[in-house]
C-alpha cells in the first residue's frame, strides 16, 4: 500500500499491474526514462478496459 508522496520503480520488461484498493481517487505520474518514449512498445496483457 502506498501513501501520498511515495513512488515505485518498475524495470523495464517488468510485468505490472495497478489497482485503487481505496474508494479514494488517486493520481498517478508516469515518468519515462530513455531515448524512446512513445507506446507503442506497450504488450496488453490483459486489459479490462479494452485498450489497443
């Protein structure tokens, strides 16, 4: 559980999810890091929301 300042480092080719377990909103910042920020690199593996 995470609380208001904290962040996680997530390595590259890590599998991830997030989830808001509060009835809370939340914010989320993404920061990229590298030469190439698009997303079309990004591999659905499951996605409830029906992104391509």
């Amino acid at each position: 559980m995470f609380t208001t300042g904290q962040y996680v480092y997530i390595p590259r080719t890590a599998r991830h999810r997030l989830a808001n377990a509060t009835d809370e909103p939340i914010t989320v910042i993404e920061v990229q890091q590298g030469d190439y920020l698009g997303e079309d690199d990004i591999v659905r593996l499951a996605d409830d929301y029906q992104r391509s």
